[in-house]
C-alpha cells in the first residue's frame, strides 16, 4: 500500500515556467533501472547538474540551493507534466521527497500517475500560485505551506485557499491507494465470481487445457 496522504507541512519550490515536461521532470537517460529505486537522482537532470551525464550540481538549479533543501512542494506552470506518459517522473519526484505539485493546470496522464502514486496534484488559478511563490521564495524555510487534503484547502500567509479534486482521487490518496488496491476492495465479488465461473466453465481452470474455441482453431 502506497504512503497516505492526508495532510502536510514542507518547503515550497517555484518552477513557474509552463509545459515542464516529462523528459525534463526525468530524461531518458535516467531511466536504467527496473524499478523506482534511484529515479530520485535523475529528476530535472538537464537542469539539476551542470554537465550532461554528470553529477556536478548546478548552483543555479533552485533545488540545489540550500533554501530548498528539504524542498516536498513544487510551484509549477500550467500544463505540468505534459509530453510522454512516463510514469518514471512521478516515481522520480516522489523518491526525492515531492509530495504536492501546484499548478493551473496538469498533463492528464501525469496527473492520473501521480493520483496512483500518492502524490498530490493541487490545482490553483495562475494568478494566486505567483502570489504564493512570491511569498514563499522571501523565506523559504519560513514560509512553508499547509495542506489539508480532507478539509481540500492550502494555508500561507494566514491566507486560506480551497481547491477541488476528484471524489475518488481524493479517496485513494487520503487511503494510500493505488488501482491495485481498489480492487482488491472487491475481492469478496471476485472470490464468488471466480467460484461460480469455475462451476459453469471447469475446463477453463484445467492446467494447459485448451478451450473450446481454441481447440476448434488449431484443429481448423
């Protein structure tokens, strides 16, 4: 079961600029490995160190400052996480420590990742998140943001701002749920499915029988 997320407290980071995509939140050349394990290090790669392929930080790199460190909410533009559907940049994010990205508007399929990841994608109007970005980046460790995924509000500044979410976005994330998860909710059903069909159709659970319809083509 993946990490709830219920409510959370943490250090705020700006990315403004629009359409960061896929590639940029993890190149390609990031992704070697089989499982989510590591992905961290190679998230805004491009960006994050100076060379290519190297792991010389760039101090110019917003997450590199020590301000940010510790950083687990992301500012962005609008259309964040467009481009590819790799699910490695939601994993890449997560391991880092990125538990809410905020922005005016996301890719879909990114946005529906991070649902099954347990990281939150808060949606705001353009206009306040630069309001929000200006206050946090004039004191980063001071000024951090409080969300509140059950009361669907982010407080800053004393300043308390709602937000919609899915009723059942909303549902997996508060229960650390993943589709996996969700279905096994139902394994009562399933179980009297599976008890029912093995009745009507028992050939179909003889290890390495063939069924009717296969049988009929191969001996077509």
């Amino acid at each position: 079961m993946m990490k709830a997320f219920v409510q959370h407290r943490g250090i705020a980071a700006a990315m403004l600029r629009p359409n960061i995509d896929t590639d940029a939140i993890i190149p390609s050349r990031e992704m070697k490995r089989v499982s989510k394990q590591g992905l961290g290090e190679g998230l805004f790669a491009a960006w994050r160190y100076t060379l290519p392929g190297g792991r010389e930080l760039n101090s110019d790199f917003i997450l590199n400052q020590a301000d940010y460190r510790d950083c687990s909410i992301l500012l962005g533009g609008s259309n964040f996480g467009c481009g590819s559907s790799r699910e490695h940049a939601v994993w890449a994010l997560a391991e880092y420590g990125i538990r809410c990205v905020v922005a005016p508007s996301f890719g879909s399929i990114f946005y529906n990742n991070c649902i099954a990841n347990g990281l939150l994608p808060l949606t705001l109007n353009e206009a306040r998140i630069a309001d929000i970005a200006q206050w946090v980046s004039s004191a980063p460790q001071r000024h951090q943001l409080e969300i509140d995924l059950a009361a669907q509000t982010l407080l800053w500044n004393q300043q308390c701002e709602p937000f919609d979410i899915d009723d059942s976005a909303k549902n997996m994330l508060l229960n650390g749920l993943d589709r996996i998860d969700l279905t096994l909710r139902h394994r009562d059903a399933i179980d009297h499915f599976e008890a029912a069909d093995r009745e009507r159709r028992p050939w179909a659970y003889l290890q390495g029988a063939a069924t009717p319809a296969a049988k009929s083509i191969s001996n077509s």
